[in-house]
C-alpha cells in the first residue's frame, strides 16, 4: 500500500461536513430533516450577479486571467479601504484560501499563531500546514482575553488570528479590544490575520469596527473577506485579502502554483456585486436580524446562550442535557437521529458542551428545528 505525506495524515478534514453521510442517508430513506449545520444565507444570489456572470460567459470571458485577480475587481475594492491601491489586493478561492495563502506566506517551522477558541474548524489545520502550531486561548463569554492572550505571545509567536464576527459564537469584538491587540502586535512585532468573512453581518446598529480601521498596523495586517456571505454566493468560490504590497505580492507567488486565478467569469459576477444597491443589501441584513431574534427567543427556552451580534450563528451551551462521559457529538447525533434536526457540535470549534446552530435558513425551518429540538428534549 502506498504511503500518504505525514502532513496529509496529520490533518482532519473539515469537521462541519461530518455528519452529512448520516443527514443524507436520513433524506434517503424519507425522514425530514432540516440542516441549520452549514454556514450559508439561504437567500438566492442576487440576479445582478447571475446576469453579469452569464454576460461574462457569453462574452467569453472564460480564459486565463491575472493571479491575482481582474484589475477592475481589485481596484474596485480599494476604494472601499482607506488608503489601498489594487496592489494591496489579491483575489483567492474564497477567504478560506486567502488564509491558507496567508499561513503559508507567515509560517516558518515550529512558528506560533495564537487562536482564541472557539474557532472555526480549518484554522488550526491551516496554520499546521504551514508548519506553524495553533497556541489556543479560550474566551471568556465568548469575548478576548487580552490577559490570556498577551501572555500567550513569546518569541515564537508570529501572529494573532482574529475573526470577528466570529464563527461559531457571532461575537463582535469592540474597537478598544481590537486596539490592545494591535498595540501587542507592535510591541512583540507580530502579524494579524483578519478574518473579516462576516464582516456586513452585524446586527443592533453596532458599529463595526474591523481592524483595518487601525491605520498605525496595516503594515503587520492581513485582512481576509469574503463574497460568500455577504451577497449569498458561496459556490463562486471568491473572497479576498488586503495586505501590505509585499505580503499580497507574496499570497499571489504561492497562489500562482496552487490554482492561477480565481474563475474568471465568477469575478465578473463578484463585480456586479460591488455595484449592488446597498438598500437591498440592508434588506438582506434586517431580515437575517429578525431571524437572530426568532431563533435566540426559541434557543433561550431551551438553553443558556449568549446574543450573538453578527455572524448568523447561535452557540449555546448544551452541557447541561449531556450524560456522563458525553460529549457536544453525541448530542449533535441524538438530535438528528430523533428530531431530524442537523447541528454542529461545539467540540469540532474546540469549544465542547455547546453546538453552533446557523439561524440563516428559512423562518418555519427555524421554527420547525426549534419545536422538534423541545419534543425530544
Ligand atoms: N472564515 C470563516 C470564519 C468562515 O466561517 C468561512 C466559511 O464558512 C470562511 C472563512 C470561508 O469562506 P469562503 O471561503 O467561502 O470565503
């Protein structure tokens, strides 16, 4: 039998995809079951997007195109970012192969990046590929501990990962928060890589702080984002980073070996995007805001949870329906297999005792999930 790399028996693959078989076998045999276990809008990608990816196709659009992404695209993005110029942009496969790029472009060997837990499930094996060891340091209420994580920081720590909001909980991280861990970075001479994918999904008017906005340390930021989230188009697989000039430079030489560009027609459609009435999108946002009050109304008759503040997940803290020896997996498989219900358990995010419930599906699924959960409980 042939040997595989240690590298690839030393990952796992994407945990939020572990219960899929079983949902699918389920489906098979005629149970209903709803999924509020993967993390997408269920609203339809704008048709704005649709019609200028199908233009682009026709147009033949559908060659080769920059690494590191159409010159329209990137210096469309830089005017949305305070001093930047499309040399501060690159265009990946989703944000989450802007951060692989990002680890890889930062790590040496045996180097350490500090991951507040809970988090979501590819940055600890992102940052192994790259050689680099994830240093976890719990949150307290789902919030940074800037205690834990500056004495966390030592010679070989290389960068703060931040994610904000935050996958699995939905916490927003406040600007005085965001300011400590940038005057750390200075002061130990670290990297922050952003990870803003969720950046437009912010409820209760808060004002959204990303760590962009601190100009002394964009010279030490990777900021990651994404289209995915924002305008419902997960499978066109476009998300981005801003970085200093030299960084990008660097993403996209490694880049240039792993994939070439991004779909060329995909990142015509990501332009329309840009180009999207923003009163629409805001539309799109408050609907997702009554949904967080729907399902956070229904959660907390259930179990403790926290109010999340973006993001579209709920987090709370099943420990209290767990048997001895259980853990959140069990409880995630309980509830599909009774109530036909698909949920994330918290284990997977590093966080056990609780389950990540997405609140972006339809209304009466949300409602439907809630009233089985109840029955079985
Ligand atoms: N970052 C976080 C926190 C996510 O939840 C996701 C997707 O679920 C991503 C990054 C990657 O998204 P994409 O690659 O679709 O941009």
């Amino acid at each position: 039998k042939l040997k595989l790399s240690a590298r690839v028996q030393s990952i796992e693959g994407s945990k939020t995809a572990r219960f899929i078989p079983l949902l699918e076998q389920m489906r098979q045999v005629g149970r209903s079951v709803i999924s509020l276990a993967i993390g997408e809008p269920a609203a339809d990608t704008p048709p704005a997007v649709i019609e200028a990816t199908v233009k682009a196709l026709q147009q033949q659009k559908t060659r080769y195109s920059e690494m590191a992404g159409l010159k329209e695209l990137r210096a469309a993005l830089a005017t949305r970012f305070e001093n930047c110029s499309p040399e501060n942009i690159a265009i990946f496969n989703g944000s989450k192969q802007a951060l692989y790029a990002a680890f890889q472009t930062l790590c040496n060997p045996g180097d350490e990046v500090i991951v507040p837990l809970p988090c979501w499930v590819s940055f600890p094996e992102q940052v192994r590929l790259a050689g680099g060891e994830p240093v976890f340091v719990p949150t307290v209420d789902h919030q940074l501990d800037m205690a834990a994580i500056r004495s966390a920081a030592n010679e070989k720590t290389r960068a703060i990962l931040i994610n904000s909001p935050n996958n699995p909980t939905g916490a927003v991280y406040p600007r005085r928060d965001l300011e400590q861990i940038a005057r750390l970075a200075e002061e130990k001479d670290l990297y922050i890589v952003a990870d803003e994918a969720y950046s437009y999904f912010v409820y209760d008017n808060l004002s959204y702080d990303s760590v962009y906005d601190l100009d002394s340390i964009r010279d030490r930021l990777i900021v990651t984002r994404s289209f995915s989230k924002h305008y419902a188009m997960t499978g066109f697989r476009v998300g981005y980073t801003v970085a200093p000039k030299e960084t990008a430079a660097a993403m996209v030489r490694l880049h240039s070996h792993l994939t070439g560009n991004v779909c060329t027609f995909a990142q015509y459609g990501a332009l329309a995007a840009l180009d999207m009435d923003e009163k629409l999108l805001a539309r799109g946002r408050m609907d997702l805001q009554r949904k967080r009050d729907l399902a956070y109304d229904q959660v907390r008759e259930l179990f403790p949870c926290i109010r999340p503040q973006g993001a579209f997940y709920l987090f709370p803290d099943i420990s209290g329906h767990l048997e001895k020896d259980e853990h959140s997996g069990d409880f995630a498989a309980r509830i599909l297999e009774r109530a036909g219900v698909a949920v994330v358990p918290g284990e997977d995010f590093g966080l056990d005792g609780h389950v990540r419930i997405c609140f972006a599906a339809p209304e009466e699924q949300l409602t439907e999930a809630f009233k089985r959960i109840r029955e079985v409980l």
